[in-house]
C-alpha cells in the first residue's frame, strides 16, 4: 500500500523596521537550510506573505509551513482567499484586499497547483518555539542589514 509522504515543515516569519518601512522574510528548514529577504519600505503584513510564498516557491512536494501570522494561517485554514475569489478580491466590506501583488501567487500555488499539499499551522510568537525565534532573527536581521548598508530590495 503507498504511503504519503510526510510534509517537510517550514517555519516563515516577517519583520519591518518601523511599520511601514524596510522590511525582512525568512524561511527555514532548520538552522542550516534557510532563505532571507528584504524589500525597502514594505508593511509587517505583506513580509509574512512574502515569507509564505518564498518557502512555498522554493520547495516542492507536500509541506507544512508554520507562521506565527493569524494574517498567513488564517487565510488557509479559514479559507478567506475563497471568499476573496468570489468578490473579486474584495473583502466583506467591498474594499480590494490588500495585498494581491503577493496573495495571488501564494494562492495560485497552494490551491491551484498544489491543492491538498500545502497546509499552515500557526505557532505563538515570541514563546520560546526555537525555529520560531530562528526566523524571527533572520527576518530582522535582513531588515536591519539593510538599513545600515542601503541597498535597493533583494535577498540574502
């Protein structure tokens, strides 16, 4: 009888330095397989999504991507990109979801290309979970890096 595969378990995080202003996202496997950006003057909110889909992007196969973002698992778990969908990406109050430039891709890939293989489970922030506090610092880190060397956007 085949079996399936476990899920390869991802922990992704964003950071801002100020809010809005240079932001970081991290994913990690563990402490030695990881991946960070930054964008220059970005939102908390759009740097978890970026970390999402990044983890997503980079790995294929069935996964599990832990996020202490309510915003990330939520959408998922809860299905809001459905509801999105039906209003034209529009939320309940009829405004454009905020955002899109970064939820359509990450729902594309996890409902379209890979439905059934990609599921989120939150995590509480700053609790001791140590893959946690890893992308934390390395989210924070690509912010910060950042502002004390100046570049444009990138990854690290």
């Amino acid at each position: 009888m085949p079996t399936t595969p476990s899920p390869l378990v991802l922990y992704t995080d964003g950071a801002c330095v100020g809010n809005p202003g240079p932001g970081g996202w991290a994913w990690a496997r563990d402490a030695a397989s990881f991946r960070s950006g930054f964008a220059p003057s970005t939102t908390n909110q759009r740097m978890e999504i970026a970390a999402a889909l990044e983890a997503v992007r980079t790995h294929d196969g069935p996964l599990e991507i832990v996020s202490d973002s309510t915003y990330v698992v939520n959408c998922f778990r809860d299905r809001w990109w459905a509801g999105w969908r039906s209003r034209g990406w529009r939320n309940a109050k009829g405004a454009q979801v905020a955002n899109q430039d970064l939820w359509l891709p990450l729902v594309g890939l996890v409902v379209d290309e890979r439905p059934g293989q990609v599921v989120f489970t939150w995590v509480k922030g700053h609790s001791g979970d140590p893959m946690n506090d890893l992308v934390d610092q390395l989210a924070n880190d690509a912010a910060r890096r950042q502002v004390a060397a100046g570049p444009p956007g990138g990854e690290t």
